[in-house]
C-alpha cells in the first residue's frame, strides 16, 4: 500500500476500491496510469462518494488528502465501459456447429 505522502503534490483521480469497517481502499491515478493507492478513513471523502468504483478528483497537498470531489458523470462512463468490456468478452466465437 502505497501512502499518501508517497505522492506529489497536486490533482489525481481517485477510485475508491472499497470500503469495510469505515475504511475506504483508493487508487490514485495521474494521466491514465496508476500512480499508488492508499487506505484512507472513509469520511473523508464527499457522502455520495462512499461506495465501491466512485471517481473522485482530489488533491493531495503535503502527503494529505486537501480536497475530493466526486465525479457522477464519469463514475457512470466508466462503469458502463467495463461492462462493455465484460459482455463483449463474455461472447463465445461461434463454433463450427454453429454455422
């Protein structure tokens, strides 16, 4: 796990992973790429945040969670991508019996 104070300064994507026993798991991304994760108290993000895939925009200041914006749009956009993903991949290729 990687710690807050591990990152720079400055605006990431957050993804909260999950959340059990007040504790939210969340990765961090830069420009596309995971750049760390931490456990953070679950409070501290926005309440309609708290749930498992939530897109936040945050800012880390001094190894410290400064501000966490939830994102609804992109949640919504993302989460439909990765049942896309999963429907397009879940389809058979037809088998010689099928033709």
């Amino acid at each position: 796990m990687t710690d807050l104070a591990a990152l720079d300064d400055g605006e990431y994507t957050a993804v909260v992973d999950s959340i059990e026993d007040g504790l939210a798991t969340v990765f961090f991304e830069r420009d596309g790429e995971e750049v760390g994760n931490a456990v953070l108290e679950a409070d501290r993000l926005p309440e309609d945040g708290k749930h498992a895939d939530a897109i936040l925009t945050v800012t880390v200041v001094d190894g410290d969670l400064d501000t966490a914006q939830y994102e609804p749009e992109r949640t919504t956009k993302r989460s439909e991508a990765a049942q896309n993903r999963f429907d397009r991949l879940s389809k058979r290729p037809p088998s010689e019996d099928d033709s």
